[in-house]
C-alpha cells in the first residue's frame, strides 16, 4: 500500500505522514513542487525518529510521480468524492493519494484518478486536515486488511 501527498504546503503534516508510513509500513511518495524545503530541520520536529523506518521517495513532479509509480490504482482523497471511505473496496496496490493542503487537487489529478473517496463528515464541516485524513484512510485500509487479506501461512 503507498500513500501520495501532491504538492504539500505544510511541513508538520509530511512529518505526521512519515510517521503514518513507518507505523503501518506504507510506502510514502511526496510530489513537488513543495511550498518548503523538504529537508532535515523541517521534517524533524513531526516525525521526530520515525524518519529511518519510513519508506519516502521524493518526485520532482506530477509528471515524474507518474512515470515512477508502479502499478496500482489511484485512489483520491477529496471532499468532492464520490465513494464514501466505508464503502470503498481498497486493493493492495493503491496509491492514496491526498491533495495539497490549500487547494486540494487539481482537475488534472481528479482525471488520472482511477477512484475518488471520501471521509464522510458532519453536515456543515468543510474538511479535515490531511494528516488527519491521511491516518483515517491507512487505519481504514489497515482494518479492512485485517477483515479481507488473509497472511498465508
């Protein structure tokens, strides 16, 4: 299972992300542009010393996260959704994929997108952070893990 942030704008949540990648053994990708430098001192103070048991493969661009991605479906996370996380049938190759923090993702990331999802909330309620979201759809996945995959053996 991967997880994808498109274009993050804030630091602590690529650090709670790579905190979400080491503790459910996910595989991190973050694509640029990033609106910071994604360097130690950033990343630090959220994911603390989880950083060596993360798996984060950094791409320039959408461009170069596509030509690298292996194969799977997309799965995106949006307030736009269609499929109500609950109900939606996660694969053990999909990338979740999370839009940036200030403007969720764009029409072109909404096109390459073999599914969109979303985290049902209350009515009213705009949207949740993405480390937040993030964690929601790796404990859904891990859950359904648990209820649909069985380990050989």
């Amino acid at each position: 299972m991967r997880l994808a942030l498109f274009q993050p704008a804030i630091p602590q949540n690529v650090g709670a992300c790579i905190r979400l990648s080491a503790c459910f053994g996910f595989e991190l990708h973050v694509i640029g542009p990033t609106a910071f430098p994604l360097d130690d001192r950033s990343l630090k103070r959220a994911a603390l010393d989880y950083g060596p048991l993360g798996h984060m493969t950094v791409h320039e661009s959408w461009a170069a996260f596509q030509a690298d991605r292996a194969p799977g479906r997309l799965v995106l996370f949006t307030t736009k959704g269609a499929t109500p996380l609950d109900r939606f049938p996660f694969e053990r190759d999909d990338v979740l994929l999370f839009g940036s923090e200030p403007t969720g993702a764009p029409d072109f990331v909404h096109a390459a997108a073999d599914a969109r999802v979303v985290i049902p909330l209350e009515p009213g309620a705009r949207s949740l952070n993405l480390a937040v979201s993030a964690g929601i759809a790796c404990w859904e996945v891990r859950r359904g893990q648990r209820a649909h995959w069985t380990a050989p053996g």
